[in-house]
C-alpha cells in the first residue's frame, strides 16, 4: 500500500526484547480504552497496551485523537518512539487502520524489535469501496461471506452489499420475509461487519414482477425492509437490473413511462426509511445500468429520483473493458445522482464464461475520481470466493491511493500476500492461463508471439515451465482455494497432454481430444494449445 505523505529517514530505536509494552492514552473517547477500537488489541500479539493509570513499565506511549476533518476514514500517525505514537483520524476505522500502518513498519528480528521515527498522513481515494455479492450461480455460503468481510476490513475497504441474485427472497420471492434461521445469518453477518468497520447494504429485486397499482406490494416491500432494519440494518439497494420494463395500459395511465413508475417506488421506499431511521443509505441500480448515453429512461429517472438516492452503474458495458475519465464524466451530467460503479469483475457468471476463471490484477479503470459526482465502486465477484481475493486485493490497492496504483507491476506482491513467497512465481505462472478476457486480451505477450509466430520451441518452453508450476501450486496450504483451482489445473495438465500427442504426429487423437476438451466445464482463457495446434493443422492442410 502507498501513503499520501510519508516520511521515514531510517532512524528506529532498538528494543533488546521480542514484545512492546505501550501506555494508552484516549484522546479519541473520554476514559477510553484500547479495545473500544475492534481489532486493535488483538491485531499483533507482542504488543500489549496498558491502560493510563498503569503502574506497569512502558516502553513508550500510544495515543489516540480525533481531527475531524480527516476524510474517508484516513489517518495520521506521528511515531517517536524515545515518546509516544499518535494515531488520529475522524473515525473508528480510521484509528483501526493507523493503527495497522503503525505496526507494519515495525521491523522484527531474532533478538528484538527495530522501531522508526516516521510521519505518515493517508487519505483512502474511495469513500465507499468493496465488494457486492450480486453474481448468477450459487451463492456464497456463510463461511465464505464472513471470510469476505474479514478479508475487506484487513485491506482497508469499506463495503459488503449483499445481493446474490439466486438468493429466491432477494428476487423470485421478495415478497416473503426471511425464515428464522436466515435472519439469524443476517445477524452474524452485520455482527461481523460491525466488528470489522465494513458497512453492510442489504438489496433487493423486485422489478420483475411488481405492481405499481398495487398497494399490498409497497406493504410487502416494507415489510421485508423492516425485517431487516428490525436486527440493524441501515442501507439498502432496490436493484431494477436485468428485467423487462414495460408497464402494463393500466399503469401507464399513472406513470406514462417505466422511468417514473420506478422513481415512484424508490422514492417510496426512501421516505419509508426516512420515517424509520435517522441516518440511512439507498441506492437504486436503474435498469439501464450500463451505458453514457442519454435516453428518455435516464433522463426521467434523473428528474425523478429524489437527489439523495445514490445510482449503480457499470461502465459503458455490462462487463466494461475499461471505464474511462471521459465515459464517467459523461454519465455523471447525465445522472445527475452520486454514482456508484458496480464493477462486474472478477465475475464469471456470463455465457461461457462460466467455465472460466479470472486471476488478474484491476485495471483499466479510470483515477480521476474526484472531478465528478462519484461515491465509490464496489467489485462484482466470482461464484468461487478464494480465486476472487486476488483481484480483490489488488482492487484494494486502488481503493487506498488511486493515483499510485500500479495494478500489474504489483500484482506479484498481492499473489505473496495470499500464498506466500516461495509458491508466487509458480502460481503467477498459472495466472498466465486464467486472464480477465472481459477486460484485456486472454493472451499475454508471449502467447500472442507464439500464435502469431507459430514457434513450437517457445510454445514447449512455456509448458514445461506451467507443468512444474502445476505440481508446486498443489502445495498450497489454502485446501479452499486448492479445491477452487484443482479443475482448471487439471485443465492445464489435459492441454499438455494434448500438445505431446500433437509432438508425437498422433493427429487422429489429437483431433478427437480437442472435441472432447472443447466440451468441457473448466477452460483456460488462454487456451493455448488448442489454438496453436488448429492454427497449425490448418497451415498444413493450406500446404
């Protein structure tokens, strides 16, 4: 992660010992304590904080203060470590977050531990920014959601919105409330974003069949919103994505069109939270979501909508290739609301993709964030939780300072903090297959060299590397991720198989392999080998 403003001119103290013992004193909350702050005490285990009034030894002081003009939960921490540390931000998660950078730049030896004197200021370039779970396919267990919200309060983001769209009560019967035990998941989940400062947003899917007309179903909308608002929930999503919307002669004759008929009910549902919360959060995702070109729809819908509803959208695609300064700039006069960008990677859920998966770094994403009317973006990921950290991680990099982004310099970095370092440089070797096509080319530079060339050296060269990178990657310690990736290794192993019966001239078994290979259910985006060998079938039977 880079700071906004850091300062170290490597002085530390040594300390001949393998723990610190600090003296707290709240600056932040009057007779505060450490742990009033989740994930503080607990966050590094030879750093024990001691309350003011201690009679214990301390090695140095730890402080926490508050400046409220600190924006989207940023930081300053002053370290002198002869005195004292002072962490300060406008919030608890920015404390938290402080906190984490000042133990990051503690250096731990053998024998002791190297404290420096530095100063660093850092303001996150996004105020909202994480994940919405809100793919086709099955949804996430709650093991794996509750990994998701750990995960995004260790990497400095801010957001879980849940929205699975085969959740059945979030779309097909958003009518009906949720059974017993499912609100009981709901708990533990806002539990555990409140523990890790993650702001949950609960959506739901009504527009495929809601009657405008009918008033039993604003009740059973309301209904269903306080249920959740009921166990703390206090942001919302009403989701008007991939439906036909048309309304019927009836309804028309109130609304004329399907923008004010769906402005009418969002509307509807903020004043209801209105009445019910005093702070709040709605979001609306209209259902053309993925353009930055006016329409009629857009433009009633902008005029409509009450100017505090926060508006989803997608880039100038559903799965953008690149969402640009321009295209964002156009859309945001057009809207005329705070956008959100709901990023539909590194999601596979669309035709074949659903034999794929996507391990590359984010990119192609614009930085100039803050010229236009722009909340925050939150990534759609895939149905295989593991496989979606690496873009996610590499998100949060972007998220925390946007103008110091590096996305595929650094990516190396964020397979290391996932899988360590001695496995990295065999699963970026893996990474290689598994590109995001819906936002780069499938092919890296050397694949492309091998097509374009038809060099069958280089080709044999890249496999037998891939080969033994498959037998260490089945190292990794994460069983979850192991089982996510094993398929798509096996995948690889298939095409190896196939490129040395193409080596041994067994044409025939090649051909009926590839029949068999292009039937399967876990491709590589690359797909080298086929390729190749059509490429090279063909060049003979031209000759």
């Amino acid at each position: 992660m880079y700071y906004n403003e850091f300062y170290m001119e490597d002085e530390y103290i040594y300390f001949n010992k393998n723990n610190l013992v600090l003296k707290f004193i709240s600056k932040f909350y009057r007779f505060g304590k450490p742990s009033d702050i989740n994930g503080v005490v607990e966050f590094d285990k030879d750093i024990k904080i001691l309350l003011s009034d201690t009679k214990e030894n301390t090695d140095f002081d730890i402080v926490f203060e508050c400046d409220r003009n600190i924006k989207n939960s940023g930081f300053k921490v002053s370290l002198n470590p002869k005195d004292k540390v002072v962490i300060t931000s406008s919030d608890e998660r920015g404390i938290r977050n402080g906190y984490i950078a000042f133990c990051s730049q503690i250096k731990k030896t053998k024998n002791g531990i190297y404290v420096p004197f530095l100063d660093i200021f850092h303001e996150p370039s996004l105020k909202i920014s994480g994940v919405i779970e809100g793919f086709y396919g099955n949804p996430w267990s709650l093991k794996n959601r509750l990994d998701c919200i750990n995960f995004l309060g260790n990497n400095f983001l801010t957001t879980y919105m849940y929205a699975p769209k085969d959740d059945l009560y979030h779309r097909d019967k958003w009518r009906e409330i949720y059974p017993s035990e499912k609100l009981e998941e709901f708990k533990v989940l806002l539990n555990e974003c409140n523990f890790n400062y993650i702001d949950f947003y609960y959506t739901i899917s009504p527009g495929n069949d809601f009657n405008f007309l009918d008033e039993n179903d604003y009740k059973d909308l309301f209904k269903k919103l306080e249920q959740m608002i009921d166990i703390g929930v206090s942001n919302f999503g009403i989701l008007m994505d991939d439906i036909d919307y048309k309304i019927n002669s009836k309804e028309k004759i109130k609304f004329k069109t399907p923008a004010f008929a769906q402005s009418f009910i969002v509307n509807k549902v903020y004043e209801y939270l209105k009445e019910q919360l005093y702070e709040f959060n709605l979001i609306m995702c209209p259902t053309e979501y993925y353009i930055d070109y006016d329409t009629p729809y857009l433009f009633e819908l902008s005029k409509k909508l009450n100017k505090d509803i926060k508006l989803f959208w997608t880039g100038n695609e559903t799965l953008s290739h690149r969402i640009t300064t321009e295209s964002f700039k156009k859309i945001s006069s057009i809207l005329k609301h705070e956008i959100i960008i709901w990023d539909n990677v590194p999601v596979n859920d669309y035709e074949d993709d659903k034999k794929l998966i996507f391990l590359s770094p984010y990119q192609n994403r614009f930085i100039n964030l803050n010229n236009y009317c722009f909340g925050g973006i939150v990534l759609n990921p895939m149905d295989k939780w593991e496989l979606s950290k690496f873009t996610l991680l590499s998100f949060s990099h972007y998220a925390y300072n946007t103008n110091n982004f590096r996305g595929k310099k650094d990516f190396n970095d964020v397979i290391k903090k996932l899988i360590g370092n001695e496995l990295a440089d065999d699963f970026s070797l893996v990474c290689k297959h598994f590109r995001n096509s819906r936002v780069s080319n499938s092919l890296s530079f050397e694949f492309s060299k091998i097509l374009n060339e038809l060099d069958e050296k280089l080709l044999d060269f890249e496999l037998q590397k891939i080969k033994k990178a498959i037998s260490n990657v089945r190292n990794i310690k994460n069983k979850d991720l192991l089982d996510e990736i094993n398929p798509f290794l096996l995948r690889l192993e298939n095409e190896i198989k196939l490129f040395n019966l193409y080596q041994n001239n067994e044409t025939n078994k090649v051909k009926d392999l590839i029949k068999v290979m292009e039937k399967d259910n876990h491709k590589s985006s690359s797909n080298i080998v086929i390729r190749f060998i059509k490429a090279k079938l063909k060049e003979l039977t031209n000759d």
